[in-house]
C-alpha cells in the first residue's frame, strides 16, 4: 500500500517514564504517525466519510498521550497504534513514532524516539 495520511508532530502532555520524577511532573511527547490505507475512493469522491479524518486521529494521539502512564514509550506506541487500527477500521498498516525530547539521560541529544509498524 502506497497511500497514507501522515500525522507528524502531534504534540501532548503526558507522565510516562520508568523515573519517579516523570511520573509526578511529566513532559511533553511528540508522536509521529503513518497511516497506511487506500486512498482511491476518497481522492476520486471527495467524501470524508471514504476516509479516515485525521482531525479524529489526532484526538486518539493526544488521549492516549495523555492517558494512563506508561514505563516505556514502546508501550505508548503500541497502545496509540492498537487504538488507531481499531477505531479507524479503513487503516491496513500504522506507523507510529513516540519521541521523547527530554528524556532524563546525561547527555545532550537530539532526539530520542521508538518507531513500530503494525
């Protein structure tokens, strides 16, 4: 498949991390994602309803980001890719990427992130 809707940067407050500290303060979460479904119908009938309304995607990211803590943000992935694939039942294949900006590690980075395909 060679259609998707790509979300990048969705940007929510959450309290996910294996250290105390994250768990009382939390931090911000950017998550990407790709949803992966066919495209043909909804490009050819201009008709919402052939798709999957990204505005409605980006409310799941954003619940679950701020939703039930977490030790590992491969866990958070996993929980967003689970609930995209089954409200949205048009997506085949889900991308999702946590990336984590202020991780509590001892050295400067640019990014820390986890990426799975379901």
């Amino acid at each position: 498949m060679k259609d998707s809707i790509n979300l990048i940067g969705v940007k929510a407050f959450g309290y996910h991390g294996v250290l105390k500290d994250e768990r009382i303060h939390g931090q911000d979460f950017l998550v990407d994602v790709i949803l992966y479904l066919d495209l043909k119908t909804a490009s050819e009938s201009d008709d919402l309803v052939s798709t999957v309304n990204y505005a409605d995607a980006v409310d799941v990211i954003v619940e679950e980001v701020r939703g039930e803590p977490v030790d590992l943000i491969e866990r958070l992935a996993e929980r967003i890719a689970k609930r995209l694939k089954g409200d949205f039942s048009l997506i085949n294949q889900v991308t999702v990427t946590v990336h984590k900006p202020h991780a509590p590690v001892d050295a400067e980075f640019k990014d820390i992130s986890v990426t799975i395909t379901r």
